[in-house]
C-alpha cells in the first residue's frame, strides 16, 4: 500500500474543517505547534510529521519516531475549552486512539493509565498533553498522539525494545489493511465527536471499557516511593481509584506500574 502521508486524504475524511500542516521532518510537532502559539499564530490545527528527531514523552523520555512508520500529530485545542474539561483531553483522546483503531484494523487496542495504549502487553501508542499559555486569553492545550504503526527491533531504543511494539508487529494489523492518513483522520474525528459534547463525561464508559488496569495489582509513585495497591475504578474525571492498605487513594496524574500477563 501506498502510505504517504497526503493532506487531502486527511481533509476529506474530516470534513475540511482543519487546517492541516505535514512535514517530512520535525524535531518535534509539539515543538512546533507550541512556537506557532508562542507567535501568536493559532490558526494550524492539526501539525503531523513523516518522522520527528526529538520526539517527546511524559515525563521527560524521547518518543521514537521513525520515518515513514508512525504517526506522529498535534493537535491545537484552543483556550475556549473551560479548564475543567481541558483536563480531561488526555484520557478522551486515549479513548479516540483506541476507537480509531479498533473500528479500523480490529485491532484489540487498550488503556494502561493514565494514556498509554497497548496491545496485550505492549505500547503502541503515547499521548502528551502540554498547556500553554497564550497571553492572557488562557491555555491553549497542545494534544501530541504518537503510534507505532509497522515500528519494530531496532527502530526502538534500547531501553523501550522490551515494552514498545507497533499495530504491524501485534500481529493483528495487516498493512494493506488501513494507511496512516485514515488513522489519523479517524483518531480526529472520534476525537472532536467526544469533545463535542466532553462536559456529559460520555466517553468516561469507553475510558473505563477498554481500561486494562481496573481489578490489577499495581503500584504508584507516591513521594518517592512505591505504594501497592488494587486499582479498582476510574472516576468521571478519569482519576485512578486505587484500594491500599492504608484505605482508597484517587490518583489524578502520574505514573502506575502493574504487571501484565
Ligand atoms: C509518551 O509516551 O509518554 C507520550 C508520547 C507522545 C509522542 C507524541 S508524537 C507527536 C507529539 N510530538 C512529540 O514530540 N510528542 C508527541
């Protein structure tokens, strides 16, 4: 299949509602839409790259970004989004990776808290989410989607190899199936349905559906140290219910480790 990223293949299927800027090559496409903010210029709202040499994760790790592999967007959510809402753009954009992907490939796509998307126990996908401030007319929020769609060995770093896998190499995903252009059209798509309504907290259900950590034994980061306990539910906010030996603790953000079988 030919899988070039093509800007038209992208409007079509969203309805020309975007603005849509491709790159062969970035640092970042978070970098970018943020120094587009920092210009004052808020009129792209949707930046992709073929391969990213920066690409960024959470707390502070790289994302890999291979070219011609992955799909690497951001998208610009503009400060008209009240800030209690703006909270929850993570956690609806992992349920619109994971219905994007499980509608296109069949793919059995879940969320590991707080934003990650596996399949059976590998990542194939990383969200972040940097706010920033737009000169007193709020926060614009940058919205970075990251997948692996045929990534695999060695284009991975080291120190991710035995985690990261791509929708190809879960073995489920034939490449002629889907390209990246209706991927990422879908991933929008699914993505501005639930913001259009994101105050009814809807797509919480789906959050909650596809969670692979609800009923696990996991531990969190809490100063410094690892604490043990059973994640029990999300809450409509998307925080992390988790029952400890010390009684239930609500986690809003952060980092959970739990074993997969
Ligand atoms: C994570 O796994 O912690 C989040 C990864 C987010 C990667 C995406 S790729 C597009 C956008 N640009 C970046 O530099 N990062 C995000």
């Amino acid at each position: 299949m030919n899988d070039i990223l093509d800007k038209k293949i992208i409007e079509d299927k969203t309805g020309r509602i975007l603005t849509i800027e491709i790159y062969d090559e970035l640092d970042s496409t978070n970098n970018k839409m943020k120094e587009y903010i920092y210009s004052g210029k808020r009129d792209v709202d949707l930046i992709i790259a073929d391969s990213q040499t920066a690409g960024r994760g959470r707390m502070g790790r790289t994302f890999d970004s291979p070219s011609g592999h992955g799909i690497y967007m951001s998208m610009l959510i503009k400060s008209d989004m009240k800030s209690e809402n703006a909270l929850l753009i993570t956690s609806a954009a992992a349920v619109a990776v994971v219905r994007a992907v499980r509608k296109l490939t069949g793919v059995e796509a879940v969320i590991k808290w707080v934003n990650d998307i596996y399949i059976g126990k590998r990542k194939v996908c990383g969200i972040l989410a940097e706010a920033v401030s737009c000169g007193g007319k709020g926060m614009d929020v940058v919205l970075g989607i990251g997948i692996n769609v045929t990534s695999s060995g060695d284009m991975f770093s080291e120190n991710v190899r035995g985690i990261a896998s791509s929708l190809y190499f879960s073995g489920k995903y034939d490449i002629n199936m889907v390209s990246r252009n209706e991927i990422i059209a879908e991933v929008v798509n699914e993505f501005n349905l639930i913001c259009s309504n994101i105050e009814k907290r809807e797509f919480i259900g789906d959050y909650r559906k596809y969670s692979n950590v609800i009923g696990k034994e996991i531990k969190f980061l809490k100063d410094n140290e690892w604490i043990s306990g059973k994640a029990v539910d999300i809450d409509d906010d998307g925080g992390l219910m988790v029952d400890t030996c010390d009684g239930r603790v609500l986690l809003n953000t952060g980092e959970i480790s739990l074993r997969l079988q």
